[in-house]
C-alpha cells in the first residue's frame, strides 16, 4: 500500500468555481417558484452535492415542501410532477453556469503546484454531463483543467454513493483508495470520499455551508465572519471530515499533513 499521496479529486460549485454555491440555488428556486410552491434558499441549500435529479426529489418530498405542493396542486407530489421540475431546471441550470463559472480564488494556482508534485486532478460533481462539459470548458479559459472529471451519467449514480470516485481511482491506476484525498463543501461530498476509502478535506468558507458571494462574504463584520464560518466547520465536521479549510487556496498544508500521516501508516 502506497506511503506517498498519488491524487486530489475536487469537487466543483463552492469549492473550485462559484464562491458560494450560488447557481444550484438560483434555479432550484426560480423552478419551484414557477411551479407555484416557492422555496427558500435554505431548503434549496438542504441537500446540495447530490445528483440534481436526486436534490430536487429530496426537496420535492421534505415534509414543509410536499404540504406546500399538495395545498397548491391538490395532491401530493408524483413521479410526474418530478419529471417536470427536472426537465425544467436543465436548461435554467445550463444558462445559469455561464454566469456562475468564475473560479474561486487560488483553485488554478494550488492545483497547479500538485500537479507539479505528481498529483493527479480529478473532479467529481451533481452536475449532469453538459453541464459538466460546459464548466470545464470555462474552467479551462482560466487554468484549471483537472486530468479526468466525472458526473453521476458517468457510471449510473451520484453521491453518496463513492462510484465516480471509485471510477477516478481506476483511471489514475491508484494504488489504493487511502492514496487519494476528495475535497468539497457539502456533506454529500464527505461522504462520497469517506465511502471510497479515500481523505476528505471540507471546504467551509467559499461553500454551501454559508452561501454568500465572494463579495457578501468578504463584507460581512468580522466576527459574523467568524461565527459563520465556525458553524459551517461544525456541520462539516460532523458529517466527518477528516479536516475542514476555509477554501481550496489553503489546502497544501493539509495535503502535506496527510502525505505525512500516510508515511507513518496512518489511513483514513
């Protein structure tokens, strides 16, 4: 079993583009609403990371939602009533990313100087695979093209099931799964990592968690700064990272942390 650190699979909206996570949340929104049952950005928030058929369906069957449905439409929510609501929320979601497609600051630099500790770049996402493709292409204009990217199309299940990253593993010929870090900032995405085998480092700052743009976040008085990035650590925590950052820019020192435990025979 290797001693020595060989990949980092990233995760994409809130981790390395979209500071807070911010068009997953627009469009569920906006589809809901123009359903008539408008939701919170909370509830849009609740299960961020999942595949984004699979997220609707959790929103769509939570008990506050599915009594808001049945009082506006009569009956509780159907199969078809999904159907609807996804197939409306692609192409939103594709015209939303365009917009939302910024990398979050340091995610070109840092995965530069992995790569150049040969690492391997892998990426995970709820995404679909045209969404996907179209983030790696706007991520591409700005330096950051990870070496494989998967989507839940890809091998027929999204988190929390670990199978784009086992599927990554493989591609990467990893040695084992303990050779591999997942870093992302919703619970789904621990437990994707924690389910391969593999290191988790969460993302508590740029995320889901707390929700603002660079911009908001950046405004905010430094102690409710403080306050809401110490309660997103908390939840990432508990969801059972093994480490929680601020954002991808400050995670060399946690890789070099788990490349140091590993040679000592540690595993996650």
């Amino acid at each position: 079993m290797s001693r020595k650190l060989e990949a980092v699979v990233f995760d994409w909206a809130g981790t390395t583009v979209d500071f807070g996570s911010l068009a997953p949340v627009r469009v569920l929104v906006e589809v809901f609403t123009a359903h008539g049952v408008p939701i919170s950005d909370g509830e849009a928030r609740q299960d961020m990371g999942l595949l984004k058929r699979d997220h609707i369906e959790r929103i769509l069957h939570s008990p506050e939602v599915a009594g808001r449905w049945a009082a506006r439409h009569g009956h509780t929510p159907q199969s078809e009533d999904l159907d609807r609501l996804f197939a409306d929320f692609i192409p939103l979601q594709m015209q939303c990313l365009a917009d939302y497609s910024r990398l979050i600051p340091g995610t070109a630099e840092v995965t530069s100087r992995l790569r150049s500790r040969h690492l391997k770049i892998g990426s995970t996402t709820g995404y679909t695979r045209p969404m996907l493709d179209l983030l790696l292409e706007r991520a591409t204009g700005q330096g950051y093209r990870p070496d494989a990217s998967l989507c839940p199309d890809d091998v027929g299940g999204g988190r929390p099931k670990p199978w784009m990253c086992y599927r990554l593993g493989m591609e990467f010929r990893l040695s084992s799964s303990a050779a591999c870090v997942k870093i992302g900032d919703t619970p789904a995405d621990v437990a994707e990592g924690r389910n391969a085998g593999m290191w988790t480092i969460a993302v508590a700052a740029t995320g889901n968690e707390i929700g603002l743009s660079e911009q908001e976040f950046a405004t905010l008085a430094e102690d409710e700064r403080a306050r809401r990035v110490a309660n997103a650590r908390a939840k990432l925590l508990a969801a059972g990272a093994h480490y929680v950052i601020n954002s991808v820019a400050e995670c060399e020192g946690t890789v070099d942390d788990i490349e140091r435990r590993l040679g000592t025979g540690d595993r996650p």
